[in-house]
C-alpha cells in the first residue's frame, strides 16, 4: 500500500472524505481564506497557559503496543512476536529494538501503557481519543485543538490550530463551528515545490496593491458604518478581512511555513519524507506562536505480516520523533510544548493467520513528552499478555484533562453548543496520576 494510501485510509475503508460525505465535518478542508473568514466569528478567551502549545502525532490505524513501548518478552511465542526489547536511557525502561534512538530520549518521556477504550472500531475510537468523548448521535463534539482554538489567546498572525498535511478525522470544530477547524497546508511539506495556498497574494498581485485595495475597502465601509452599526455578521466580516491581511503581510508567519530556511542538516536529521518535514513544519509552527498542531501518519493497521512491514514503519517513527524531542529540547522549548504520539488503539495480543495483529482497544500504550510532563517514568501497566490494563487505567477522558490542565484550561468547565446543550470539557476526567509535574 503507499504512503498515500496508508494515510487516508484503513482495513474498514474509512476515509477522511467519507465523513465529508456523511456531513460529520463538512468544514474539514478549508484553505486559509475560508479558515479566516469563519475565524472571524468565534472569539477566543484567554487563559493563563503552563505549556503553550502542544503537537499531537496521530498514528491511524492503532500502532502494536506490543511491538513499540510494551513487549512482552515472556509471554508465549504467538503473543511476544519477533521483536526484542532493548534498555533505554533510563535504568527499568525497555522499549522495542526498532527505536534505538527514542530510547536515548527515554528520559524525556512518559509512556502511558494503561489505555484504555471500549471502541474497537476506527471511526469511534478516533472520535473518542480526539475528543474525549464517546460519539453521540447528532452531537458534533469539538476535538481537542479546536477547543484549545477557542479558549485559548490567539499569539501569533497564524492560525492557532494547524493541521499538516491534513485534518485528522473528527478533530474540527463540532457544535463550535467550521470557524475552529483546523488550517490545513494541504500540500506535501517533502515536496520541492510546498507551498501553502492562499498564503501569497494572487499572480501579478503586489503587496502594494492589496494595502491599496485595503484602503480602498476601508474608505467605502466607512462610508456605510453607521447603517451597519451593531450588526454581527458584519463586524465579523471585518475581523476576517483584518485577520486576513494581517497574515498575508506577515513577514514572520509567511516564513514559519518556509522549510528552505531551515539548515540541510536538520531537515535530513528530521527525515526527507512526509512524516519527517510535518513533525519539522510543526515545530517551526508553534516556535511562531501556534496554540495546537496535529500531524497525521496513518498506516499502523497491520492485520497482516506486521512482523515484516513494521520495521520500517518504526525507523521512521523512531528517527523523526527522536529528533524532534531531541530539537524541541535544545531550543529551551519542551517545557511549553506538550509532545503525544498515539492511535485510536492498539493491536491484539494473540497473532492472527495472517502474521499480523487485529484491533484491541481494552489496553494500549501512548507517549507523552514536554509541557510539564515528568519524562523518564512508565505510568500504568499491561497484563502479563498485553490484555488487559494491570494497574492505573487511563481512559480518554483522563487524557482530555490531562492535555487541557497542561495548557491551563481548567477541564471542570463546560462549553455550550448552538442549540444549549453545555458539555464539560472532560466528563468524569481526571489529570493521569503522576504525569504532569
């Protein structure tokens, strides 16, 4: 399967474009015009921030727990596989021998090997670690970033949540509005030629004569202010043209997309492959001042001959996350930046006929890094056999809270949709025990 394929799609056939299709997140897709223009009618409340921002490495499909952070060396030969465990940096930690370099940064990080979630199927298992919430029938829940988008000040003339190289399933805007979905480059950060849409003015279209067709705008709304006095839709259409304008003429936003400023050294450290320059384009994002970025790396659904196609799958991983741990670190910017890396679920202990493994949602493992997490410690643990969680189970819910106190937002508070219905942010979450410091 390509690279494409393996990002857009799973074993079920569930596509990105379906949910468009079903009307789930018709606002999934937007370029930077559209984004704006929304933007402009939702206003953002600030609050005091721990971590500033947070990068969400989605891996679709359900990565193997038990072939990346919780081997079971022990266990019968159809449960352990034919990977090793190797020591990592920190005296206790073993992770799987396909991340050496992860396990040098071990001390950094914090593995949750206690997930868990009764959702076996894709579509509702990435709802429910996106959100926080279980689906509910006709109800839109926002997914994380958007609801960071919302609540948290806007720092930059860049949108606060980005999504490279596209939207994650079920993580826009819901009852919110298509005004908090994320901004999508939707481009290949590894081509030569990336360039992000509408971030440049149109062909034979100077700087000069966009200020002077700003002007322009402002002299004729002038002219009509005070029959529009008061009017929403209106102001709001201001803040959009503003917002818009603001960005275009940014010299710093516009660089911030621009990887040809970054050192050839780094961009290869990174990987020169779509996962590698999206996790490297995050990160220049949020030193711009980003609140919320995700970047999508599907192809973790392995039902077949996993012990063959996930060696490589994992030296990617391995080498790019390495590197930006590694990168956010030495700039002094891990502390303000929450680092996670985790799918909708993980993979069956027992190995299937066909070399692979199925889906297991009843226990999983996830990885934390930066934004006041405590690296260098195990939380939770699996069963014998990677079954079941043996101690500290941490449902997604318990993530929600854990993300939103990172960055300061209090999880207790509640949100209130269109028709009145109010949702607090984590519904009987708690902050994971022993994470953050």
């Amino acid at each position: 399967m390509s690279e494409r394929n393996c990002t857009l799609t799973d074993c079920e056939g569930f596509y990105r474009r379906d949910l468009i299709k079903a009307g789930v997140l018709g606002f999934f897709g937007f370029g930077l015009t559209d984004f704006l223009r929304l933007k402009a009618i939702a206003e953002p409340t600030a609050k005091p921030a721990a971590a500033k921002s947070v990068i969400l490495v989605w891996l679709g499909g359900g990565p193997s727990h038990l072939d990346m952070w919780d081997l079971k060396p022990n266990a019968p030969e159809e449960i352990r596989g034919l990977f090793k465990p190797i020591s990592t940096n920190v005296n206790g930690i073993q992770i799987s021998e396909h991340m050496p370099r992860l396990a040098q940064q071990a001390d950094k990080m914090c593995i949750i090997r206690s997930m868990t979630s009764p959702e076996a199927a894709h579509e509702r298992g990435t709802h429910y670690m996106i959100t926080g919430y279980q689906p509910l029938p006709g109800f839109a829940v926002p997914g994380h970033g958007a609801v960071v988008a919302k609540l948290k000040e806007q720092r930059s003339a860049l949108p606060p949540y980005i999504a490279i190289p596209s939207p994650v399933a079920y993580a826009g805007g819901g009852f919110l509005g298509a005004s908090l979905a994320p901004f999508s480059p939707d481009g290949n950060p590894a081509s030569n030629n990336f360039k992000v849409r509408d971030l440049e003015p149109p062909k034979d279209v100077t700087y000069e004569r966009v200020e002077d067709r700003k002007n322009l705008r402002q002299a004729v709304d002038n002219a009509f202010k005070k029959y529009e006095a008061g009017n929403p839709r209106v102001e709001a259409m201001d803040n959009f043209y503003t917002a818009a304008y603001n960005l275009m003429s940014s010299e710093d936003a516009r660089a911030a997309f621009d990887l040809k400023n970054e050192p050839k050294q780094m961009r290869d450290a990174y990987r020169r492959d779509t996962f590698g320059q999206s996790c490297l384009l995050a990160r220049r994002l949020v030193e711009a001042g980003v609140n919320f970025v995700t970047v999508s790396n599907g192809g973790w659904d392995n039902h077949n001959n996993i012990f063959s196609s996930l060696p490589g799958k994992l030296n990617a991983f391995d080498q790019t996350m390495a590197t930006l741990i590694n990168d956010l670190s030495e700039r002094g910017m891990l502390e303000s930046t929450l680092v996670l890396a985790m799918g909708e679920f993980g993979r069956t202990p027992v190995i299937n006929r066909n070399g692979g493994r199925d889906h297991h949602p009843r226990v999983f493992s996830i990885m934390l890094a930066g934004g006041g997490v405590q690296g260098g410690q195990v939380v939770g643990a699996s069963d014998p056999f990677g079954m079941e969680p043996a101690e500290t189970p941490v449902r997604p819910e318990d993530l929600s809270a854990t993300i939103y106190q990172s960055l300061g937002i209090d999880y207790n508070q509640s949100i209130e949709s269109p028709d009145g219905v109010r949702i607090v942010l984590s519904r009987g979450g708690r902050p994971i025990r022993g994470v953050l410091a």
